[in-house]
C-alpha cells in the first residue's frame, strides 16, 4: 500500500508547514488510504492541559487486515517476513502474507478458545521466533491488548509486568536461542507465575525441544493450534480502542506502561516507514532491534505489514557465529534499507573489516540508527564501510511513548548531517525551552526539547495510571508534551539530541531508569543504601556506575560485588548490571536528604575539577573520599 511519498527537499517544506497549519486535513488525507470499517467522525481531538489525544474518533478499523487481509489479493504470494534463525546452518523461513494470514488466524483462534476476549491483555514473553509475531497480530485480530515482555527480562520483571496489567495469559517458549547461549524462558516464565494469580493459562511454543516442567495450566503451542479454524473474523475496533501495552523505564518507580491505540498508530507508523526509509515495492527491509522493544513494533511489524513491505525477522545476535554476522544476513537476503542501533555499530566497528568486506553489500540502498545519539566515528565507520559512502544515514529520534519516529531525515530526500537527528517528521512540532521552560526562539540554540502539538501516535496514557502520564510528560512545561531529552539545533533547524535530562541512562540503546536499579541493589542484605548513575562507555554509549553504602558487619570482596550484580540481573535483566560499582562510606546529600546525583555523575565520568558547590551538602568530606577511590 503505498502513501503519499515525499520526494524532494522541497516536498517537505511544503508539507511539513501544511501538515503544522492544517493537522486534520493532512492526516485524514494519509489516513484515506487505509481499510476502514467506517470512517472517522472527527480527526483530532485533544486538550494537554488535561492530557488527552484522539484520533480519527468514531472510526471503525482492525489493524490486521491493514497488515494482512488487504494484501491477499495484490499480493499474497509475495513474502512478508523472512526469518533468518539464530544459527545460520539452519534454513530461514519465507513467509508469505497468504501464510502469514492463515498463521494469525489460526492463533486467533486459539486465543479465543481460552476465552480471551477484546480489551484482555495477553502477556508475551518470547523469544525472536516467527510465531511471535503470529501472537501479536493474533491478539491484534481479536482486539486483545498485547503486553510484550523482552525475553531478556528476569522472572521478577516479568512477574511485575504482568501483574500491572492484570494479563490473563502467558505466551512463551521453552527455550531461546541467541547466540551459543540457551534461555530458560519456561523455567523464568514459572518463577514468575508465582506470583502472577491472573494468569489463567499458558501456551508453550516449542523452540529448543529442552525439558520443562508442566503445570496443569501449560498447553503446547503446536497442540492448541492443531484443530484450530484457519479463519478469523477480525474484531471491529475503534480508532480509540487499546491495541497494545510496552513497558517503558521511568527515572522513578515502577515500569510504565505505555498505551497505544489502532488508528493514529497505525497511520502514522506506515507513513513514517515509508518515508523516512524510501521503501519502495519489492525491497527487503531489515530492522535489528527486537519485538520485546518499541522499534521491532513499529518497524519490524506494524508500519512494514501494513505497508505490504517485506520484512526480516533476526532471531540471534550480531556476533554469533561471527561478527560479521549482520551483514552475511544483508548480503543472503538482499536487504535494501537495515536499520539497526549506535551501539550494534561500535561494537561491530572493532572487529576486522574484512568482516565486512567479504559481503555483498551493493543491494544496501538506506542505513538508519536508533536509539541513542550516534557519534561521529561510529558514523563515519557506518558510512563508509557498511553504506560504501552510497546510502544516506537516516539517525531517527522518537522514543516508546512516541510510537512512531518523530526526528529524522527522509533517506536521500532531506538533507542529512552527520550525528544530527536533523529535521521533523512531517506533523511533528519540536521546540527547545530554557530552564524556565520558555521557549528559545532563536534558529541556533540549546535547550530542553518539548514538542507543541499532537502526532498520530503518541501514547495515551500509562495503563491504569493516567495521573503519571501526566506528572511525567505534560506537567513540567505546561500544554507541551516533554520527552526527557535535551537538544542542540544549528541555523538551519536541523536537532542533535544531546540525551537525556532526566535519571534515565541509555544503555546499550536499551532505556534503564535508575531508580529501580538502586531498589534492585539496595535489596541486598549488606546493602545499607545505593546511588546509580551512568558514565560514557566506548560501545555501550552508557554504563552505569553503582555507588553503594554498606552495613559495617560486611566486607567489600569480590564475592559481594558479584552478588550484588547478580541482585540486579535477578531483579531487572543482565542489561541493568552496573559496570563499576564503588563501595562508599556515605553518598553526598543535599540538607533535605536528596542524593546529589549530579556530583556524583561527574565523578563516574572524571569530571572532577568542576564539582560546583559541594558546601552545602549535609556531608561534604564524603566527596573528597569518592574521588580518591573512584574506579
Ligand atoms: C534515546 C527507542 C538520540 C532518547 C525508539 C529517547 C535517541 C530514548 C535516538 C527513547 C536518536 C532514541 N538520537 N537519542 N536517534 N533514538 N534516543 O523508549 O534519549 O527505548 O528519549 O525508544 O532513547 O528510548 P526508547
């Protein structure tokens, strides 16, 4: 299905101001092209004073025949999804859209024999196998709400996502393979059960054929869907209606639950696809990132099926056999745009280049990054050796609660600058705000990025805590929604993000509020108390740096660390793991009892000889002694 194309520099111009001016006209113009079951009464109502957005209100659609049914007649042979599997001596999957269809429908099917219903949230906690995406346009299909849970995520994550959003079933695997490494993703799945009351039933995907345990709760995957109808009716959803949960870190608390819903999503997932990556009919298009993050949502599933693109699905890891890994599978599946993350990049930038220079890699027309700022040598490398110095680099800003890209070039159509997001996507209203949150009018500035108004798919709420949603995005800049990143904008209006103002820490491109990694170590029993900050790590963009107080009647060994390390992987994942952790005899607080956390930023970073003013702190003598120890 093809939108609306902007090809020129000077077709953006002229649509973005359109698109600023006359919001509804222009998106119900995008929105024309898609199936809907009614249509729209009223394309944009919103008040963020409250908050609240809605879109296309009073339209009917199913975001699945979007994805399939539509397809079927142009084309239901052509391939939607190529799955290239963990070992590379196993054989990829073709699937086409006719198959992808019957394989949703099927599972549809399955869902509904468990008596899941529209509005019931389905917990997904699998691995990058075909069948996950079989599970998350299945739920679409029925108007479940999906939650997609990593598969990197510890028992106790996945129990706590659970339990937020009261899932009534659990869809997992017995196993996942990445790499030489095999998961226990059953075992993880049954610890958290435990304490997950609401889970009714679990449906196990075969996988690695390991032993499991089996509860009277559990059902094979291959045996629920054996008598199961290949037809489905897709439930009639309104534009408004929830199509899916992903959880989100936040600097303080618990994990966010951000909500999504069908018609904005869906239209403004497929036009930014189609735009910001040129993608043009017959091209594959591969994006690295996994299905458990916002980025294999939006531009492994929904924006390229709904497109009718082609679309790679990676089940393993970029340096398993080799690191060249990534770019065997772009020479093997002749893959026209790859999109992948910063810190994917460096890594594999300190490998040989004949790693990359013994494939094919002319078919490559556009490259793109996400998820943190991408440096200058990672993009030169990128540049050169992956793109030849042939593919324009889109670098796309956008984050979970956006849905959708909201800053980046147009590939080979606006003008790109080298570790610049660049320009706006089209409807999309940046601005940069000084500390008193007014709005910095002049072309080149430095501010807090803000955005003014609403886009098709910015998240909604946070489930089942609209007050958050709004302390968080809408309450520090009135009537603006407020994103956390700071930005840098040069004369001609092109942004560099500078990262986050916040107590979130981009890792490895992964979000990692710290919050909840200090809760996760102070959990330890010779912990008295813990201060979490990141430092600027060669391949991972971040790593944090733990600093921790503890109980006098414990020794700091090596034993300890590695127990406290393994708290916070048990807890969150391997991906929150602290690089460095330095045991403290106190932490620097402020008379009110705040951690001073921007002191102790710059240490982990080296920044020693501008403290700021340290002498009103409640300990000042603490700072001197983490400097002399610091690792
Ligand atoms: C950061 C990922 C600089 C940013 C889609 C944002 C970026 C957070 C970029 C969201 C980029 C993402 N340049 N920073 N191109 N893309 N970020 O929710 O700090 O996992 O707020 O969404 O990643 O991360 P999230």
């Amino acid at each position: 299905m093809n939108l609306p194309k902007i090809s020129t520099q000077k077709d953006y111009e002229k649509a973005y101001l359109y698109s600023l001016e006359n919001p509804e006209s222009f998106w119900a113009s995008i929105a024309e092209h898609f199936v809907w079951k009614r249509k729209w009464d009223s394309v944009l109502e919103y008040n963020w004073l409250k908050p609240e957005t809605k879109w296309f209100e009073g339209g009917k659609l199913n975001i699945t025949e979007n994805c399939l049914d539509r397809h079927l007649k142009t084309k239901g042979d052509q391939v939607a999804i190529i799955w290239e599997p963990n070992d590379p001596k196993d054989e990829a999957l073709h699937i086409t859209y006719k198959e992808l269809h019957r394989r949703v429908s099927k599972f549809a099917n399955v869902l509904k024999s468990y008596n899941v219903e529209k509005g019931d949230r389905v917990c997904i906690y699998m691995p990058m196998i075909l069948e996950l995406t079989v599970a998350v346009l299945a739920c679409a299909r029925i108007g479940a709400v999906h939650s997609v849970v990593f598969a990197g995520f510890s028992s106790k994550a996945l129990a706590a996502r659970i339990n937020d959003a009261s899932c009534k079933l659990l869809l997992t695997t017995d196993g996942s393979y990445r790499g030489n490494k095999i998961t226990p993703l059953k075992d993880i799945a049954d610890e958290a059960l435990k304490f997950c009351p609401t889970i009714e039933k679990t449906i196990v995907y075969k996988r690695t054929g390991q032993d499991v345990n089996w509860g009277g709760n559990d059902v094979w995957w291959h045996e629920a869907i054996k008598n199961a109808d290949d037809f489905c009716k897709a439930e009639v959803m309104e534009a408004e209606d929830m199509l899916f949960i992903l959880y989100t870190s936040g600097s303080t608390g618990k994990p966010k639950g951000m909500v999504h819903t069908c018609g904005g999503y869906m239209v403004y997932t497929a036009y930014t696809f189609q735009n910001v990556f040129q993608y043009e009919e017959g091209d594959v298009y591969w994006c690295s990132a996994d299905i458990g993050w916002i980025t294999g949502h939006s531009y492994i599933v929904y924006g390229p099926l709904s497109s009718g693109a082609t679309t790679v699905m990676f089940e393993g890891v970029p340096s398993y056999p080799d690191y060249g890994r990534f770019w065997g599978i772009c020479e093997k599946h002749k893959v026209n745009q790859f999109y992948t993350a910063p810190t994917a990049i460096r890594a594999l930038a300190k490998h040989p280049i004949d790693l990359v220079n013994k494939h094919d890699l002319s078919q490559l027309k556009t490259l793109g990054t996400v998820g943190e700022p991408i440096n200058e040598e990672a993009w030169r490398w990128y540049n050169k050796h992956v793109g030849k110095g042939n593919c324009p680099i889109v670098d796309t800003w956008w984050q979970t609660e956006t849905g959708g890209i909201l800053i980046s070039s147009l590939a080979g159509v606006t003008r790109q600058k080298k570790t610049y997001a660049t320009l706006p996507m089209i409807g999309v209203s940046p601005i940069l705000l000084d500390n008193k949150g007014g709005e910095i009018k002049t072309k080149e500035a430095e501010g807090i990025l803000a955005i003014k108004q609403p886009w098709p798919s910015i998240a909604r709420t946070i489930y089942g805590n609209h007050k958050r949603y709004k302390d968080v995005y809408f309450t520090a800049y009135e009537g603006l929604y407020f994103p956390g990143d700071g930005a840098l904008r040069d004369e001609n209006g092109n942004y560099r993000i500078t990262g986050r103002v916040d107590d979130v820490v981009i890792v490895s491109g992964h979000n990692l509020g710290t919050a909840p990694i200090e809760n996760a170590i102070n959990e330890h029993e010779a912990v008295v108390e813990s201060a979490v900050v990141g430092f600027q790590h060669d391949v991972k963009g971040n790593a944090l740096y733990a600093y921790v107080i503890l109980y006098d009647r414990f020794d700091a060994s090596e034993n300890l660390l590695q127990t406290i390390r393994n708290k916070v992987t048990e807890t969150i994942g391997p991906i929150a793991k602290p690089d460095k952790i330095q045991f403290v005899s106190s932490l620097p607080k402020t008379r009110s009892g705040k951690i001073m956390r921007r002191i102790l930023r710059k240490i982990a970073t080296n920044e020693i000889s501008n403290l700021g003013d340290t002498s009103t702190l409640l300990n000042p003598d603490v700072v001197q002694e983490i400097i002399d120890k610091r690792l």
